[in-house]
C-alpha cells in the first residue's frame, strides 16, 4: 500500500478511538502518518486554558512511538470540514476521521461530519468512530455498479496482513427491478455467484480474487432496503471493519434519487468503515 495515512482531529474526545485505531492500521500496513490537528474557535472563556489538541498530541506521540512508526505533527486552524480535505488533497492519503463533536441542531440539518467529508475527498476515508480489533472479521458490501472496486481493492489488501475471514455481501433492493436483469437477481438470489447477472459477476470475481490472495472468504446476500440490511449483516454478523465504495462522483444524475448508502452505514454501524470513491477507468 504506497499511500500515507491522514489522522485528523479537532480536539474532540471522541476523535481518540481514530487516532488509535490509524496507529494500528499504520503499523499493519507499514504506512507513513501525517497527524492533522484542527484548532477550532474556542469560547473567550478557553482562551487561557489548556487546548484539548495538546492531551490527544501527547497521547498520539507516546501511542506512535511505541508502535514504532514513522509520524509527522501539524496544526492548521479553521473549520474541520474545510481543513480536512483541504490537507487530504495533498497527498496520497487514506484519511482517517472520527465524530468531530458537532451540535446536535446542526448534525440534524447537514448529517453527520462524515457525509461533508466523504462529499470534499476524494481519496478513500476509513471512519472509525470506535475501536473494533483485533481484526478478525470484515464486511465488503457490493452494489454490482462498481462504485465498490476501489474500496474492494484496499479491503483485500488489509485482509491479506490481518488474516481476516472476509464476506463479499450484495443486497438487492426493490429498485434492482428497474435494471437488466433484474427480475433474475431476485429469482437466483440463493446462488446469484453462479449468474450472469452484473451483481453476480462482481460477486464471483471479488471471491475469486479473495481467493487467489489466500483468503478465507464466502458471499452473502441479502433482499430489502439496502441501508437496512447492510446494517442488519453488520449486527448479526459482528464484524470488525465495513468495507465499502462510494457513489460521489459516479453519476450526478442518479445520486439525485438514490442516497448515499455508504454515509447512513457509517453514522450507524458500530464499527469502523472503510470507504474509497468511484473511479472512472
């Protein structure tokens, strides 16, 4: 893996869990950090106090230090939202974020912080607002459009150093009719590897590929709406790391009808969700 690791945080506590679980994956995956700290307008009030960047500094620097990896240190002061991707673009980073501590009113009107970063960067985010490890299971979801190949990729890769059993997971929902197709993913769903189907073909090729890396990997499938039965896998099956692509930038037009799945998993799931963008071929 060639790219360097991007750990952000603004101060917030709950930010801790990414910074620890990113010196994990950084020692696991040999990668460079970059430690992006954001300072925030504070109230007049904490203007004389002890900045809470400076706690999870200290704790970041002594937690590096003895996973002996290679780090670097900056600071840059604006809106965490902004700052973030504007660093992220940079470089050739994984970013990894956690819930940056915002007012309910405002998680309310825009959503988490999670879906205005995954909207600004474009290079994949692995969200980890709790630590799940050690690694043993993981989930990559396949929607059969090929939004996931990026981030199916960057799983196998993780896979392979943590030895994790992998589930290559497809849901059909009731908008699959709308496409080619369509009627005969739900007929096969049982066995939809075995089909000419696109989903079946992503399915068969993700568990080949798997395969060929040496991993224990199986598929499972499921029918309903889709942010549902992602979520219902990710319980039932308890998995340690969510493996998905994202739509941003695949086609304008659809994103208009469609959610984004791959945010309202990660402001739900209990464990950590990697995620990589579309990319034109």
């Amino acid at each position: 893996m060639k790219s360097d690791l991007l750990i952000a945080t603004n101060g917030f506590k709950e930010t801790w869990p990414a910074v620890e679980y990113g010196a994990w994956f950084a020692e696991t995956m040999r990668m460079k950090i970059t430690l992006l700290g954001v300072t925030e307008s504070l109230s007049p009030a904490a203007i004389d106090e002890r900045h809470p960047l400076e706690d999870i500094f200290e704790r970041a620097v002594g937690l590096f230090e003895a996973r002996g990896v290679e780090y670097s240190l900056e600071v840059r002061k604006g809106d965490a939202e902004q700052v973030i991707p504007d660093k992220a673009h940079e470089g050739d980073y994984i970013t990894v974020v956690g819930p940056l501590g915002r007012h309910p009113l405002k998680r309310w009107l825009t959503g988490r912080s999670i879906r205005t970063l995954m909207e600004r960067i474009a290079t994949p985010i692995l969200y980890a607002p709790k630590t799940r490890l050690p690694l043993k299971k993981m989930l990559v979801s396949i929607g059969g459009l090929g939004y996931e190949a990026a981030a199916e990729n960057l799983a196998f890769q993780v896979a392979t150093a943590t030895r994790a059993d992998v589930t290559i997971l497809h849901v059909a929902s009731p908008s699959e009719l709308e496409y080619p197709g369509g009627r005969d993913v739900l007929k096969r769903l049982d066995d939809l590897a075995e089909t000419n189907t696109l989903p079946g073909r992503g399915l068969k090729k993700g568990l080949e590929i798997a395969r060929q890396c040496g991993l224990n990997a199986r598929v499972a499938t499921r029918q309903g709406n889709v942010v549902e039965e992602i979520l219902a896998e990710i319980r039932e099956g308890d998995y340690d790391l969510v493996c998905m692509g994202s739509a941003y930038s695949a086609s304008a037009i659809r994103q208009l009808y469609t959610p984004n799945v791959t945010a309202e998993v990660a402001e739900v799931a209990h464990c950590p969700v990697l995620t990589a963008r579309f990319k034109h071929v």
